[in-house]
RNA sequence: GCCGAAGUGGCGGAAUUGGCAGACGCACACGACUCAAAAUCGUGCGCCCUCCGGGCAUGUGGGUUCAACUCCCACCUUCGGCACCA
C-alpha cells in the first residue's frame, strides 16, 4: 500500500511532459484545429486564485479536446508592457525590463508547476522588439490608412499616473489603474478611428452565438447607438451663425420652446460679445470648466442654466426661442446643443419648470388629451401629432420621417446617427511601451518610420534617481534623429502606445511567434484563427474585447486575415472570493495558489476551483471544501492503489450479476453526463460530481462483490474509463494510474470514452404515483410498461387504492419513464 | 432612470424539454476500526407536527396547469453595466 504523493507524482509527469515536448501543436490541414486560449496575463509578479481559476478552465477544454481528436493549440504569453514595472522599477530601483523579465520566469515557473499544457514554444512577449516591431507595424498600418490621426482634443489625464487614458479606462471618472480622480485636458494626441467601425462592431455582435449575453450588451451599452435627425437652427441676431442640434425626436420639433448650449460650444463667446450678459456667460463657462468630470456629472439634480441674451430661429416654423448654456449639455456627445422641449421630456420639463420656460404640447397620447397648464410630467410616450400645422393627426413615427424628410429638402437638417463611442486615445506619456513610429521633421511633417527601421527599439538604460521613469522625451540620443524622408535633423515622437494595443493582436501572434517578415504568416493565421474558445475575466467586456474585436476587422479590411471576428466562443469567468468578499491583502482573505499547491498539490487546487462553481459564476473559496476534493482524490488514488490485475485469474466471472450491470451502467451514465458538461454545458462542477458518484459506485461495488471479481476485467475497465474522464480535470494523478493500470502511452494521448446507450438501459424503473399532483406512493414497474399498464399498477398499488375510496377518477396522466398521476375528485 | 444577471437546506451548489426539489461536496451527529487520536469505512441529515402518517417549503404576492425552482403578471432584495446621451 502507498499514500497519495501528489508532490511527488506531479513533478515527476511535469518533467517528463516537458521533455517529451508533449503539448507542442503543429499545423495539420487534415486534422480540425481547436485554438482555445485564456486572456494572458500581466507579468505583475505571481499568480493569483482568478490566474488559476482560468488556467485551470482553459485546461480541462484543451485537453478534452486533445481526447476528442482536434489537432489543439494551447499557447501563453505575456501582455509585460505597462506602469506597474515603472512603479515597481522606481520602488527598487531595477531596470523595469529586468524587473519584467523576472516575474515572467517565475510566473512561468508557476503556471507549469500547475501542470497547465501550454505549447511553450509558443511564447510571446508583448515587451520584446521581436514582438512590438509589430505592434508599430500595425501602428503604421492604421496611420496610412487614416486609421491613426494625432489631433488636439478634450482628453483624460490621470495625474497620478501622469499620462492620458482612454475613454474605456476611465471608470465612474476614476482611473482604472490607480483609481485617482481624472482631469480633463486639451493635449494633442494619437487616437485610432475606431468610430469608423461603430456599425460594424455593434453589428457584427449578432453573429457571436456562443458570446454571453451580457458581455454583448455592456458592449452594445459602450457604443450606444442612437438613431434621430441633426436639424440646423440659425441665430436670430447672428443670420450667418448655425446652431446644429442631435434628436431622436424631431418629431417634436414644434414643441421647441427654448434651445441649450454646453459651456464650450465654440459659438457661446460671440454670441455674448459685448452684451450686458457677456460677464456672467464667461463666468459661468469658466466656473463650469473648472469641474472635473464627477463633479460635474454627479449633481444630477442641478441643472443650471444661464439666458444668453440671444435667439434661435427654429427652422420648422421660423418661431424665436431663447438661446441658454446650461451644465447639462456635454460637448462631447451629439453636438453639444440640445433643443429644449418641455412637453415630451422629462428632463427638459424640470428645467423649463425651473425656469419659467414654456410649455407645448405636440404629440397627443392616443385616447387621452393633455394639455401644458395640467400636466405634471412630461409625455415622452408615443402619439399623435398636434400643434405642427402641415404634420398634424400624423402618428409620430411618421412625423419623425416626415420632418426629417422636409427638413433635408431645405437644406435644414437630416436622418443622423449619433454613437456614444469616442475615438481610441492611444498615447501614453510613458517609458515602458512601444515608441509609437513617428518622426517629426520641420520640411516634411509627420514621417511614418519605414518598415525597413522596425522596431523603432526603447532604450533600456533608465535613470532611475528620480521618482518617476523619465519619459522617452527626456533621452536626446532616442529623441533626435534624421527625417527618412529627407535626411535632414528631426525628432522621434517620444509618446509610446497604450499597452491595449499590444493586446489587441497577440492572439493572432500566437499562431506563428517567430516570423520575421510579418506580424504572423497567412497560413498558420488561416488554419488557426480564429479562437474557438477565449477564456477571461468580465472586466475586459469593453475593454481588451472591444479593441480586440477592431483590431481584427482592420486587418480583415487590409486582407491579411480572413477571420472578422476573433473569438467564437467566449466564456467569461467569475471572480475568486472568501469570506463573502474579494480576496485582498488589507481584509487578509487571501489563499494564493502556491500555498494550495505545495499543501495539496495542483490536481486538488484545479479540481476544487472547477467544482465549487459553474465558471462564470462568481466562487467562494472554502479551506474545506478543498479538503474535500483532496479527499475524493485520495478515494480515488486508494482505488487504484488496491486494484491487482495480477489477480485477475479468474476468467470465469463474466460479470453479469446484478452488480456488474449496475457498475457497467454507472460507468457509462457517468461518461455521457462527463462529456455533456464539458462539451455543451460548460459545467465542471456537474462534470467532477458525475466523476464523484461514479467512484461512490464503485466503491460500493467492492463491498458488494467477492475478491476475484474486484480485480477483474470489469473493475478494471471501469478503472481505465474512470481515469480517462478524470484526465482533464486532475491530469496528474490521472497520468499516474494509467500507468499503475498497466497501460503504455500517456493519458493524455487517448481517445475520449464513448458511451455505449444500450448500457443505460434498465429493465426496471421506478414510477412515482400522485394523486392530484401529490406524490402518494412509488411502484417499480417494467422499463417497457404500456401507459394503459402504468394507470393499472398505480391504481392496484394498496395505498392508493385507499386513497381512491369513494373518489372518481377523472384523469390520468403518464409520463413513461417516470410518474403517474390520477386526477380525482 | 434605463439595461442585464441572480435570489433554492447551516454552507457551496444540483434539478439539461413543465414531471419525485435538495444530486455531488462541505459542515454536523451517531456507529465501526483504534489504548487514543488522525485517517478510513458505514449510517443519518430541509423545516414543523400527534413522527403510523401528514403538513409546509425554491425572495414576496397573485395567475396558468393534472403538475411550476422552471411559464405569465406585479413587487422586494442583491450584484453588474450605462447614465444629465439630448
């Protein structure tokens, strides 16, 4: 007898995987790829439970899919660009590549300490030259198809992080790194046009079957498409100066009773110019520009407004309304005027009540009649039209068409779309990143860095004195170079790229890590890509997901891929908790996998992490949970370790007694529940306790049967079988019993069981019996029991006879198979 | 405010197509083994009652149905996303 080592055993197979080169893929045009991939990590150090977590998903789907034939490939790698090492650089005064390249091998250590099947020969790194050469390829890819502009914007500056951030990494006006406070500035920067693609990125989400639901709509929600008019209102006192507005009701057109500017809408200095108003415009606008993002957006109940002095001619009707700026109205979204209509808004309805603004009704509800002395809300709802001589009594739907239409005639207006997406800002005022490949130069302008000079290469030795890495603007000899257009003086662009951008094709690298003449080669990216299955946390819902998403159509614009889309299937992963909250250092909640590994082994740690919840859900971390599934690994391992095919002697015991049956049907209720769950339902849990009970059969099988038969070809098939379906889940222990089964070649290289559907059959099942819906009592009747026969048994059984005295049957209902139930009255 | 997800024993969770609610695991209790403990094996384990047997139970209140965790309506709570979005 030998205790369960999983120390032992799990590096022993650990090491000897890694020799064989086991998990290395290779393409196969004959064979079905299967790419399954888990979000790769930042190298911030060590692993986590949420690393293990989705390592351990990813896994059990790799290595299922090996067992069920596909040619898989299962690649890891490294997003290592990124403030964390500046930080940590300056902490410990270490360069940040070496700091970088540190974490990587132990988290590398760790990872394979797991026994995770990765193609290591598959490793990327995003901070390498061989890998951001191509990042800035693409870079140029954008730029000369006007994808990539620089422009003097609006933009989010994160102070403590000292560099700007892009819409997506701005959470509740909070940075989503350090979570400071962000500012607004106006800085010239490099943004991709990923507006450009609005349509097709919120379209194309329809096409994502296998994508969750709310991973498409948080994705819907960024976008925000909004459908209605833009309409061109003219200043009374100003007939050259054009106020256009953004509204998905130009239905209500005539119900416009005022008109509000933001505070930065380029027209509110002249139209106040020289007016008695002009100080208190100016410092309002001033005030209200003053406010950071929060402040401003917070105060939901106060709306200001401020009267400009000035008038606004609506074009519908030629009618005069008053011109205000209010600090409502957002110059970033729309056009940063909005037209007031008290009537059908609510919002518009408190500010005019706020106010004294008038009040019009417009659209009548259908069989209701409202008017503007009494109502008390506005009627945002659908109606008829009033109030708009040449569009009255048309529903508003077709007033929306119809005036939208006569608007365009004149010249006034027109059908518009309006999205909530702004362009990506991808420049950061960073060191640790990929030198965006730029150069400016006085006679030519901005110079794209030919391709010839790829990579436009960091420089590696930093001062580190300071508090901070300098930037690349503070090194002269990166800063001032030639102009590859004309030779003359010029300098690079010292801005590097947003870390996202590193992050957005990786998944595409991993198909051909080592090509030099391309970001990767069209023929492993068509055999491999896209990803059939992505595995990672909710967090990326817009971010990493949606830029990832663009950058995939950018390239299928430019024919270098023929995929649009770049994950199939996605499956996004609960968080780790314990103690009914995140795990984190200041609550001291944390278990880190290492300790698990090295007290249990990581066999125990992948199979609780699977069992404790379905994947997507969120998990809570119990210490004895853990030791439970130790437990049934160790029940496990004792099974295997008392089986003695030596004994096996006696062929004389076909096995076909009643427990034989039982066990063959066990063994085969539990392969086509196991496979079920991997393949079609995604839940583990199931899966393992499918596993669990299978080997509470067995166990009872060998109390229940003689010596010679608990080391026969039965157990020893259900064994083998057992083994099998437990490979992808524990693949170390797994590993080491087929092999103590006497079986050559590794686990991992066999066929996944089938299971047989004339062994589930039963001759026999139980019938629940209810009368009135209620269960009265049980019958063990024929499998193949006609449903005249059922009503029969049920009705012969003595405890519902009882119950039937004096009582009509009225109807019965059969469900074969499974109950039978007589409606009496 | 809008959109979405969820709510089941002491706990994590299961119930896949409307058909026995609580699989599997944890915790707990009892028994066996042991000098003892651990480990292991076995048994029990939703709540209540008058314990034969019956009643009540899947957030709350209604409804549909022979039958509802599952479908419909209204509501409550928690979590997530978006949010002066025009």
């Amino acid at each position: 007898m030998t205790n369960y080592n999983p120390k032992k055993i799990e590096e022993y197979w650990q090491k000897k995987w890694e020799e064989d080169d086991f998990y290395r893929s290779a393409m196969d045009k004959d064979r079905e790829k299967y790419y399954v991939l888990e979000m790769f990590p930042y190298p911030s150090g060590k692993l986590h439970m949420g690393h293990m977590r989705v390592y351990s998903i990813g896994d059990v789907l790799a290595r299922f899919s090996r067992m069920r034939g596909y040619n898989v490939i299962h690649p890891m790698g490294w997003d290592a660009f990124g403030l964390p090492a500046e930080n940590a650089a300056i902490e410990n005064r270490v360069n940040p590549k070496e700091w970088t390249t540190k974490n990587i091998e132990h988290m590398k250590k760790q990872q394979k300490r797991l026994g995770a099947s990765y193609d290591w020969q598959r490793e990327v790194n995003t901070s390498s030259p061989e890998y951001y050469r191509w990042s800035q390829w693409l870079f140029l890819l954008m730029y000369k198809k006007g994808l990539a502009y620089k422009k003097k914007a609006s933009v989010n500056w994160c102070n403590r992080c000292e560099t700007v951030l892009a819409n997506e990494q701005v959470e509740k006006g909070l940075c989503w790194r350090c979570s400071s406070p962000v500012e607004t500035r106006d800085l010239e920067q490099w943004f991709l046009k990923i507006t450009d693609y609005a349509d097709r990125l919120l379209y194309d989400l329809d096409t994502l079957e296998d994508w969750p639901e709310r991973v498409k709509i948080m994705q819907q929600n960024w976008i925000g498409r909004s459908e209605g008019a833009e309409i061109t209102f003219r200043v009374k006192e100003f007939p050259d100066e054009e106020i256009r507005v953004f509204t998905t009701r130009p239905d209500t057109l005539f119900g416009v009773t005022y008109m509000v500017l933001a505070p930065e809408h380029p027209l509110v200095e002249n139209l106040v110019r020289g007016t008695d108003k002009e100080e208190e415009v100016l410092a309002f606008v001033s005030q209200v520009r003053k406010e950071s993002e929060i402040e401003r957006t917070s105060e939901e109940s106060s709306k200001i407004g401020l009267f400009t002095g000035r008038y606004a001619i609506n074009p519908i009707n030629g009618e005069k309304v008053p011109i205000l700026i209010g600090n409502y109205v957002l110059m970033a979204y729309g056009t940063g005027a909005v037209m007031g209509v008290p009537a059908h808004d609510q919002r518009d309805f408190l500010f005019a009540g706020k106010y004294n603004l008038p009040i019009r009704t417009v659209i009548q509800p259908p069989g209701e009649k409202i008017t503007a002395e009494t109502m008390t809300e506005a009627y945002p709802g659908e109606g008829h039209m009033v109030n708009s001589p040449g569009f009255d009594g048309l529903s508003n739907k077709e007033g929306m068409r119809e005036i939208t239409e006569h608007l365009r005639k004149e010249n006034l207006g027109g059908f518009r779309i309006t999205y909530r997406l702004r362009d990506w800002l991808i420049s950061r005022q960073r060191y640790w990143g990929a030198p965006i490949p730029i150069i400016y130069c006085d006679k030519c302008g901005n110079v794209p860095v030919p391709e010839s000079d790829l990579p436009v290469k960091l420089p590696l030795e930093v001062e580190l004195s300071g508090n901070r890495v300098p930037s690349l603007a503070h090194y002269p000899d990166f800063v001032n170079t030639r102009c590859p257009t004309c030779g003359g003086p010029a300098r690079r662009e010292t801005d590097t790229m947003d870390t996202f951008i590193c992050s957005s094709w990786y998944f595409m690298r991993f198909t051909s890590p080592h090509s030099e003449k391309a970001p990767f080669d069209r023929e492993s990216v068509d055999y491999w890509m896209p990803v059939d299955q992505y595995i990672g946390g909710i967090e990326h819902a817009v971010l990493h997901l949606l830029y990832a998403r663009f950058f995939t159509k950018v390239l299928y614009d430019a024919g270098l891929v023929k995929v649009e889309e770049p994950f199939s299937r996605l499956l996004a992963q609960g968080m780790v908790y314990k103690d009914g909250s995140k795990m984190s250092k200041s609550r001291g909640n944390v278990v880190t996998p290492d300790e698990i590994v090295k007290k249990y082994g990581a066999d125990t740690g992948r199979l609780f992490i699977l069992f404790a919840a379905p994947p997507e859900k969120d998990l809570d971390w119990n210490d004895q949970g853990v030791e439970g599934c130790h437990r049934f690994l160790r029940r496990i391992w004792r099974l295997i370790d008392d089986f003695q095919p030596e004994l096996k002697s006696t062929p004389d015991h076909p096995g076909n007694r009643e427990e034989d049956v039982a066990l063959e049907r066990s063994l085969h209720v539990a392969i086509k529940k196991v496979t079920v769950d991997i393949q079609e339902r995604f839940n583990f849990n199931t899966a393992i306790s499918a596993i669990m009970e299978l080997v509470n059969s067995i166990y009872s099988y060998r109390q229940s049967s003689p010596a010679e038969q608990q080391n026969g070809p039965l157990l020893n098939e259900t064994l083998s079988k057992m083994v099998l379906l437990l490979a992808p889940f524990a693949p170390h222990l797994a590993e080491e019993a087929w092999s103590r089964l006497g079986h050559g070649d590794s686990v991992h290289q066999q066929s996944w069981p089938q299971y047989e559907p004339e062994k589930l059959q039963v001759d026999e099942v139980e019938i629940v019996i209810q009368v009135n819906g209620k269960v009265r009592g049980r019958m063990t009747v024929a499998a193949n029991c006609s449903e005249e026969e059922l009503v029969e048994a049920a009705r012969g059984n003595d405890r519902i006879d009882q119950l039937l005295q004096g009582k009509k049957v009225v109807k019965t209902i059969t469900v074969p198979g499974r109950l039978v139930n007589l409606v009496v009255r």
